[in-house]
C-alpha cells in the first residue's frame, strides 16, 4: 500500500513563520483545494505527475518524502 504523507509534512512546515496549510498550498499549487485534499487523504486511485511536481517545488520535498511504501499485512 503506498502511504501520502502530506499532513505529517505540512505539520513540520511553516510558511514565512506561520503553518503551511491545504487551501494556502493548493492556490500555490494551482488547484482546486478539494483535489489537494482528496490526494492528501488516500481519496484518488492514481496521482497526477503535475499536483505531485508542484507539490514538491512549493514544499521542497521530493516524491520519496510525500509517498511512503507499506507492506500489505500477509493473508493469514
């Protein structure tokens, strides 16, 4: 299962001292804020190149930072 860690990110960052939010960085990033928060909460099936290269420029991050890889739990 791939894992968005958007919120744990946008938790450590601050924007000219003040906490980077999803409708502050979904304008700088150029898309509507329910795009961004359904990407941000595992609600889309792919992930757009564009939103993902954006989201890395506005937040100075790289892909590995944003998505993480968990393991599917064995069937028993």
């Amino acid at each position: 299962m791939i894992r968005i860690q958007l919120h744990e990110i946008l938790g450590r960052c601050k924007n000219a001292g003040q906490r980077l939010t999803l409708p502050v960085l979904a304008e700088r990033c150029g898309v509507e804020y329910l795009v961004l928060w359904r990407w941000a909460n595992g609600r889309v099936n792919s992930t757009n190149h564009e939103l993902l290269s954006a989201l890395c420029r506005e937040i100075g991050c790289t892909p590995g930072d944003l998505l993480a890889y968990i393991p599917d739990e064995p069937d028993a």
